[in-house]
C-alpha cells in the first residue's frame, strides 16, 4: 500500500507496506521493569545488529500507562492490541504510549553507528517510572560481532546503578 495519508489537515509522508522483519523481541512492562528487570548499568539487556529491521511486541502486563521511547532509533507502528494504528500513529516514532494490558507492535529500525562497548536505552517515558529503573540497554553491532565488556562512565567509575 502506498498513498499520502492526512494529518491535521497537511499531507503527510507517503506510506509503504515495510517488508518483513528480520527479527522480533518481545518486551514486557511491569511493575517498572523491562523484561522482568529493573535497570543495571553493568548490562546489555539486548543485542541489535546494524541494519537490521526488527518487530517488537510491546505487552503492558501492567495497570498503568507507559510510554516506551527507544534512543538511536525510529519505528512505525504496526498495531495495536491487533488492531491497525490510527493515522496519527502510522508516521516515524521514536515513543509509543502502551495501554496497560494492551499489546503494540512497532516496526524498528536503529541507527548506523555501532559501537559494542556503548549502550542506547529504551524506556518508559514517564520521569517516576524512569527514576525507579523501568530501563533497559542494548547495543549495536556489525554482523558477527558480539557485545560488550561495556564501556561506561559508571562502569570506568567502578559503580552501577540498579534501579531504586
């Protein structure tokens, strides 16, 4: 499907049916926690490869409202709760408001720089979940390549951070 789709009354940027992923990840929020953990600064949580389009499944297990921002990259939004997004949903993103006990589904592509030792994180949005470690950390690497040790202030400092 190609076609201009109107925002706001403006057209905006034609949509193109993306051709499959190369890869999916599921990513849970609870609690504030990603995947079940709160954030370490010691540890990549995920491993991208440069290049590489993945599908993320985003489930909110929790009551509350997140807003899940990734750095270093952008997405489309696929669905949500199996349902195609609304117009405003269907440009580039680089945050995405989860219902709680809703899933949505993002289409993401990352960034060209790559470094194994330098994390990006993704995270809830909100500054009280964000303070209390509902974060996690990934890094991007060339094909082949394998992440980490990391390269931190806080670990050359010798500290991490473990959430609250």
């Amino acid at each position: 499907m190609t076609g201009w789709i109107a925002a706001g009354g403006a057209l905006a940027a034609p949509l193109t049916d993306p051709p499959d992923p190369d890869r999916r990840r599921t990513i849970t929020l609870q609690d504030n926690k990603v995947n079940h953990r709160r954030m370490n600064m010691a540890r990549i949580d995920e491993v991208v490869t440069v290049g590489d389009r993945e599908r993320w499944l985003i489930t909110n297990e929790h009551f509350l409202p997140h807003n899940l921002h990734i750095h270093n990259a952008r997405f489309r939004v696929h669905s949500i709760d199996g349902r195609a997004p609304t117009a405003e949903l269907r440009g580039w993103k680089d945050t995405v408001y989860a219902p709680p006990s809703r899933t949505v589904v993002i289409d993401v592509e990352f960034g060209t720089s790559t470094d194994p030792h330098l994390p990006y994180m993704f995270h809830c949005h909100l500054l009280q979940h964000e303070d209390q470690g509902m974060m996690a950390q990934f890094v991007v690497v060339r094909p082949g390549e394998e992440a980490g040790p990391l390269d931190t202030p806080a670990i050359r400092d010798g500290g991490s951070h473990d959430g609250h």
